[in-house]
C-alpha cells in the first residue's frame, strides 16, 4: 500500500460515524436521501413480476388439517392459512410490520408469532388464535431481540432467548401460557440456542464464531450445565437429540471436507450418511425419533433424503417433480405428515404435504404468476471461471435468448460472506434478463457449499488472498461473453464485494450497485450491533489486533483509484450494516467529484422488505445499469 494511501485509510478509520439504525441518522440526511419517484413505465413492469411470487413451505396443524404460512400478497410478509390442499387461502395477520409463524402448539389451538418492525431485526413473539383475531403480547421490546425456541410438549411453556440482559448475549426464557408471565432459564453469558429439548433437558448450542459451535445439555431441575463437544474447539455443529439412551445425531464437518451426518454417544462420533464429495446442508428428526430428513447440496442443487433413524438405512421418498431444490419443511409432533417445498427452477415455490403412514403426497399450494408466461424465465446454467492462480470458480448463468450484441453482462455477488449463490426460480434475476443483461452468479471462495476449505479460505487476513476472484471475474465475463460493458452488483457482503470492485478493482467493472455493503471494514466492526459483532470478528478480524489488513480491505481505503459510477442503496434501520457505512463513502465521492447516488429508505433494515421499496430498490438499479452499461438515459 502506498504511502498516500495509507494515510488515506488512517484518516477514515477514525470512526466518522457512531451506532447504527434510524436514530443514528437525522432526520435532514434522511430527508435528502429518500427514494424518488420513478418513471410509471418502469414500477409497471416490476409491480408485474413481484405478483409473480408464492407462499412459503409453512407449518402444519397437529392433525395435518390445515397449513399456515407467510406471503407477501399485501406487501408485506403476514401469516395466511389454507384449510386442505390446494383450498381458498385465508389472511390472518395484517398491518405493515414483517410477520411469520414459527410453530403451532401440541393442542393446535394457538400459532407462534414473530413480528419485527421497520426492518430493525428486533423481532418480538406473541400467540395467534388459528381462527384469527388480536395477537397475544408474550414479548416485544424496542432495541431488544425475542426470538422462539420451541413449545413444551405440553403446550403449556413457550421458550424463547433474548438479549434484553446483555446486547451481545443470549438469555433463555419460557413464557406461561397458564399464568401468562415470563419466566427465567438460562443465563450464562454468551449466544446460546436452544437446539433440541427432551423432558427436563435442553440442548444447547453456544455461538464462538462464524459457524462455530459449542454443544451442551442443561438439566432444568439441576441447573446443571454439562459440556458435551467441541468445546474449543471452533468448529460448526448442528445437533439434535437421537433415539437412544444420551445420543445426540450432529451434522459437522469436523472429520472430513464436507458436512456428514454423525450420531454422537459417549463421547463416541459415528457416521450416519454416506461420506460423499457434497455437504449435508440441512437435517431433522422427527418429535417421535423415528425419521431422518436431510438434504445434500450438490454444488447448489438441493437433494432430499430420507433415514431410518433406528437402523439407519434410506428409507424410500415419494415420486416428486424434476426440481433444482427439494427441502423439507415441518413436521407434524406424530411423525405423520411433513411439509415438503420445491422448487422446480421453472415456476415458483410448491408446497406439498407428505403423509407418510399412506405414502401419498399432495400439493397444498402454489405461487401465482399473472399475466407472466413462466416459459419465458430462464434457467441457471452452471458454469466455472479461473482465477488468477488457476482455482476454478463456480458461477450460475442467466442469458437473454436475445440482446443487442455485445451484450452488457451484470454480475451479482451474493451476501454473507458465508452463503451460497443458487440456481431455481428467480424473478430477481429474470428482470436483469428481460432488461437485456447476461446475469452472472459467482461462488467466490469463502462461499458455503464446496466444502470448509473453501469456505474459511477468507476468514480474516485470509481474504487478502482471494479477494482477487472479484476481479477476476469481471476478466472472465469480459471474453466469455464478448466484451460487453460490464456492472457488478451485491447485497450485504455483495454490497461489499460491489464496493471492492470499484475501488480496489478499478477498471475492472464499468459501473456498480451497492447495497447495505460495509464501505470500512474497521468502522463497521465498531458500529454492528452487538450480538453480531463477535461472530463477524472470526469471519473479518478483530479490529484492533488485524486494524492494518481490515484497512487493506476496505473500499473506503482505495477511493482515489475511483474510475466508474456507482449507486448505493441504504436501509436506515439495519443492525447489521450501519448506515453510516453508506454515507461515508458517499461523502468521500462526492468530495472527489465522482459519479455517486445513494438512496435511503427511512423504513427498511437490511435490505427492502416491503414491496414499495422493492419496486424502488430494483428500479434505481435497473435504471442505473441501463444508464452506463447500456447507454439509455432515463426519461
């Protein structure tokens, strides 16, 4: 790094902003960032294809009589219910806050309810009648986190874990529904999850890192906590209580490369599901311990599998359609019925219910798509690209079938870091492709999915390493696809990755959209809300032990190297991403004469939840793309 600009990145890691949500920005700043309106042609066009959409897998009633689910047909996410396959879905939550159902009591006489509001992921948890009517309070304070656990077999306690004693810890909590009172569980420092409980035992889990477990049983009536593995260990463990005496089944991919599927017993690991060059990505066990599900993630496709959990052997699945995901949903506490969701890559998300003491499956629900000809979406295509030194890169394709050559391409970072850019049904991404872009989908390392070598190839300065496959994709989608003007694109840690592109990388990318990205990796680590900022210190570095490699990787350091035009795009409330962090490297464009816009919107958090914004979070970018990629000046 130059001299220049190490005093450069000296100068912006004084923190020019503290906190993060709305409060933290006045009211003038958000006045003269909020969206303005967009041209009638534009909103038409996306308000058509955000109609294309479909309800989530969703839970089911005791009996399997009824499903509940989230859909988004008002706007925003409330809960509906459908009282038999493919019925006439009745709305039972309302208003403008995020809803969703987590469980349904034994009895089926009450839905658990998260609420959060203005997108501050601040959810707070209350009970629904199935009928419908009022919500019932169990717990929901400004600032503060509540978040389900699970339901007593009996119905009577609903368990849920807040940070309202500690913002960077997790206490456990149970809610009588008899005495409706709140009464304490669990109060160890640290983030603790309930992961499975039996009577008179939770199973807990205790977050040190990014994807790093510690796994322990407490004992209520003790109040006795007993380690049971991988303390210190700083490795990822998903556990769940087994069918036998003191057994616990655990997908981890402590013994190998890839996540499998293990029973654990005094203190004893052994494999369960086959050992393949794939990752388990998902698992559950059934209330009764009779049945495994899991699925298998085949370098983005989604496999579901089926496991005696006696004998261990695959037991068989019902005939299901050709699909780039199959998952599986809820179980009924019986064992008997189980929420089956697909996505074919061709149509949205189905919903289907397996009985399994009959072995037939039928379709709950569907998505609806009016006045859209879902043949003309385009599917996936799998592709690779090589970096720099000679690592092959996954990335998923979407071309037009036609463009005016040669055409513009964008490429879309996923967030993160740790997720995984998949194929299956897009609307997101097929408006990028009617718009006339080639939209390109790249797993660079330090994605989920192609093992854990890959995975933590950017844990802290790590990332100096590898944070070239950014560049080197944009060299790759240059001669792949004819040399077409080139956008890159993002949310999150793709918000980042946007940045990175244009100012570490600049000349790579003609132009970039960013959105809730981290502009100075210092700084953010300084203003995250607290429960995050522990997990995100494994995954980036601490900030002041790693404060010269966080410098070298943040975009805010690079920002006199600044060639393109670039849009950011900023929830006021996000917890996650400040929005200090989109403001400072605005100001510091704007200070060089750059090319920048930055649009905020007063109600939203990490990213735009309610479908106003939406249409203005994909229009802005749109529009954007169209302006400097391919030369159309917006009306």
């Amino acid at each position: 790094m130059s001299l220049a600009r190490v005093f450069l990145a000296v100068a912006f890691a004084a923190p020019p902003y503290t906190g993060h949500g709305a409060a933290s920005i006045p009211k003038e700043v958000l006045d003269r960032f909020a969206p303005k309106p967009l041209p009638d042609e534009l909103t038409r066009t996306i308000q058509a294809m955000l109609d294309v959409r479909a309800p989530s897998a969703g839970v089911l009633a005791p009996d399997g009589s009824a499903l509940y689910f989230r859909w988004k047909v008002t706007g925003t996410n409330q809960i509906w219910r459908v009282d038999g396959p493919m019925r006439f879905p009745i709305q039972l939550t309302g208003g403008q806050d995020q809803t969703g159902v987590s469980d349904v009591t034994p009895d089926g006489t009450a839905l658990i309810i998260e609420r959060d509001r203005k997108g501050e992921e601040n959810p707070g948890l209350y009970l629904l009648s199935p009928k419908g009517g009022p919500l019932q309070l169990i717990q929901h304070k400004p600032g503060i986190q509540t978040s389900f656990q699970f339901v007593s077999d009996d119905g009577r306690y609903i368990y849920f874990r807040s940070n309202d004693k500690k913002p960077d810890a997790y206490a456990l909590y149970r809610y009588d529904r008899a005495q409706k009172r709140v009464e304490d569980v669990f109060a160890q420092e640290g983030l603790w999850t309930v992961a499975d409980q039996k009577p008179g035992k939770l199973l807990l889990g205790k977050e040190v890192g990014s994807n790093m477990i510690e796994v322990f049983e407490w004992d209520e009536s003790a109040r006795r906590l007993t380690p049971l593995f991988g303390q210190g260990e700083r490795e990822e463990y998903v556990p769940g209580y087994g069918p036998g005496e003191g057994e616990v089944l655990v997908e981890t991919p402590h013994f190998g490369e890839f996540r499998r599927l293990y029973s654990w017993s005094k203190g004893k690991f052994t494999p369960l599901s086959a050992q393949m060059s794939f990752d388990v990505s998902e698992w559950s066990i059934d209330r009764p311990r009779r049945r495994i599900l899991y699925t298998v993630n085949e370098r983005g496709y989604t496999r579901l599998h089926a496991m005696d959990a006696l004998t261990h052997k695959e037991l068989p699945l019902p005939p299901l359609p050709a699909a780039d995901h199959v998952r599986f949903g809820q179980t009924t506490r019986d064992g008997r019925f189980t929420v089956i969701a697909v996505d074919t890559g061709t149509e949205p998300l189905q919903s289907y219910v397996v009985d399994w003491k009959s072995g037939r499956l039928a379709r709950w629900h569907t998505g609806s798509a009016p006045e859209i000809d879902l043949t003309s979406f385009v599917r996936a295509r799998s592709e690779t690209y090589p970096a720099r030194d000679g690592t092959q890169i996954p990335v998923f394709v979407r071309e037009p079938k036609s463009c005016a050559a040669p055409c513009p391409i964008v490429v879309n970072f996923h967030g993160g870091p740790e997720a995984q850019a998949l194929p299956g049904f897009s609307v997101h991404a097929q408006m990028f492709v009617d718009s006339g872009f080639i939209f390109v989908e790249p797993n660079v390392r330090g994605s989920d999915g192609y093992g854990k070598t890959w995975l933590h190839a950017d844990d802290g300065k790590r990332r100096l390493q590898i944070i070239t496959d950014i560049e080197d994709a944009a060299s790759w989608a240059r001669k792949r696809f004819g040399g077409g003007k080139l956008g890159i694109y993002g949310g999150s840690y793709g918000g980042y990755s946007s940045l990175i592109g244009m100012t570490m990388f600049a000349g790579a990318y003609d132009a970039g959209v960013e959105i809730v990205g981290i502009s100075n990796l210092v700084t953010f680590l300084m203003n995250t809300a607290p429960y995050r900022r522990a997990l995100r210190v494994s995954e980036y570095g601490d900030p002041e032990k790693d404060r010269d490699a966080l410098l070298q990787l943040s975009p805010i350091t690079y920002i006199d190297k600044v060639k393109g035009p670039m849009l950011l795009i900023q929830g006021a409330s996000d917890p996650r991403v400040p929005a200090g962090e989109a403001l400072q490297i605005h100001d510091a464009l704007r200070a060089r004469n750059l090319p920048v816009e930055l649009v905020i919107f007063p109600d939203e958090g990490h990213g735009a939840q309610n479908r106003n914004n939406q249409v203005y979070q994909i229009g802005y970018s749109l529009r954007f793309f169209a302006k400097y990629l391919q030369g159309k000046e917006a009306p």
